[in-house]
C-alpha cells in the first residue's frame, strides 16, 4: 500500500479512486479529523495550537502570510509523507479551506520537487475525457504496486 | 479511533440515500447514519467504517463515491442549524465534483468492462513542417 497525496487535498473524486485501488489517499480532512481529537482545541482548524506554526515555519518564511503558513501545517506534514501524488491541474473550484492560491502553488511546488512519481491531469469535461482520465489514474496507481 | 466519511451517490444510480441508510442499518454495526441530499454521513470506530463501506460501495461499484470527513455528523462547528444557515464549509469543492460524478461513474463503468480509453486529441495535432514536406513528396513525386 502506498499513500499517495491528492490535489486538491479535499478532492472525493481523487481520494476515492486511490481508495478503490487499495492505497492510502492523503486528505486534508484526516489532518482535520486529529486536530477534531484533540482534546482543548474549540474550532479546529481554525484554532491552533502552538506547535502548528512552527511546523508551517518549514514550509514559509515568517513574513510570509499567517495563512499559507497555517495552512502548510496541516498539508506539510501530508507532502512529507506522500510516496506519489495526483494532481489536478485545472483546479478553479478550489475555494474554502483550499482556496488560498499561495499555498495551493507552494504545495504544487513541493511535490514536484519532491521526485516522488506524479500524475497530472484535468478534471474531465466530457465522457471520453472521463474514460481517459480514470483509465489513467487507475494505470497510474497500478504502476506503484 | 473514531472515523467519518460522506457516502456521495451520482446523479446516475439508482441507489437511494435512504436504501444506504437501511443496509447500514442492516449490518447492524454501530454506526451513526446521517441521510443527506447527496448521500449520508456515517461515523463510528474505524474497523465498523472501513467494513461497512467496502458493503455500501458494493450496492452500486461505479456510482457510490466515499471520502472522509474530518468532523462528526451534527457537530456544532460545522452543522448549519448550529451556525445559522449558509453554505457548509467544503460545500462548493462537493458541489464541483459531483456535477463530473456521472461521467466518473461512466468511466468507472467501462473500466471495470474492460473497455480501452480512446486516445488522446492532443495525438490527432498538426503536422510538422518535416512531415507536411515528406506528404507533398509522397503526393506529388
């Protein structure tokens, strides 16, 4: 099994295809879903706790935006983690906790230079876009086993 | 450890939220079933979850789609009753994806047939000035 980190981090289309094939989706909401545990923590991730800044200071500098930087503390860790990825290039729906477009081009970036196998790729418009694109993915995460 | 995950079902299935609802139910795990518009939301420990979804994705394998949640069902930081209405946050990403789900599904479907991918547009391009010159030659000589 390998855990492949998706882009959009909240993407169901993605997390459930790697899913299907027996890997691990690397998802934001996992990364929520520990802070939710975390005992003392009202409305995370909104709240922080004090190690969560010092954990996006690896990813951004300190005079760049808070939020890049608390939002690089919950997807750094998952980036760090990752064996492959799948990436979504045109990826406009991105809005909410994925909708600062810095972070969203430092994630890019940091995969990419991770030299982990990668997979990009369009969300599809039409049925034989759609039949491509899964066929890929599928092909894609065959080739990690 | 606790686990959530939205169960989505596509525009195409025949599958009724209420219908996942019941087999869950069925199962008889202790599981925490939510019906929603667009599927439901279970939550309980991790072993009962990861069970339980490789059933509901078997009701309907192309077009039941399963991603993980990171809040409980009704919880107040996220539930609209609790905040005062307004769109859920994550609201507008699952609104995106679930106007493609049906032709996911449709690729789903004929992947699962065995069906071959047609290639890309980007083959079916322009020649290139080498290869327009050697057709002309072809043509004409």
């Amino acid at each position: 099994m390998v855990k492949v980190m998706v882009y959009p981090p909240t993407s169901m289309i993605l997390a459930d295809l790697v899913e299907r094939t027996g890997h691990e989706a690397l998802v934001v909401s996992k990364e929520v879903r520990k802070k939710v545990n975390t005992p003392g923590l009202d409305s995370p991730p909104l709240n922080m706790t004090p190690e969560d800044p010092k954990k996006g200071l690896k990813y951004a500098a300190v005079d760049v935006p808070s939020g890049v930087r608390g939002r690089m503390s919950l997807l750094g860790p998952m980036i760090e983690e990752a064996d492959a990825a799948i990436i979504i290039r045109n990826d406009n729906c991105t809005l909410g906790c994925t909708g600062c477009a810095r972070t969203n081009e430092l994630t890019r970036f940091l995969l990419k230079t991770k030299r982990i196998p990668i997979l990009e790729l369009d969300y599809p418009e039409d049925e034989f876009q759609a039949k491509r694109f899964v066929h890929k993915i599928h092909e894609f995460l065959e080739g990690l086993n | 450890m606790k686990s959530t995950k939205y169960v989505v079902t596509s525009q195409d299935s025949d599958v009724l939220p209420s219908d996942i609802a019941l087999k869950i139910y069925e199962l008889g795990r202790e599981i925490n079933v939510k019906e929603t518009c667009f599927g439901v939301i279970i939550d309980g420990e991790e072993e009962d979850i990861d069970a339980t979804v490789e059933e509901i994705r078997a009701m309907d394998e192309s077009n039941i789609f399963i991603k993980d949640r990171g809040f409980p069902p009704g919880d107040p930081r996220r539930c609209r009753g609790h905040r005062g209405g307004g769109a859920r946050p994550g609201f507008y990403m699952m609104q995106h994806e679930s106007e493609i789900l049906p032709l996911i599904s449709r690729g789903l479907a004929s992947e699962a047939m065995g069906e071959e991918a047609s290639p890309e547009i980007e083959t079916r391009k322009r020649p290139s000035l080498v290869e327009l010159e050697k057709m002309i030659k072809e043509e004409f000589s």
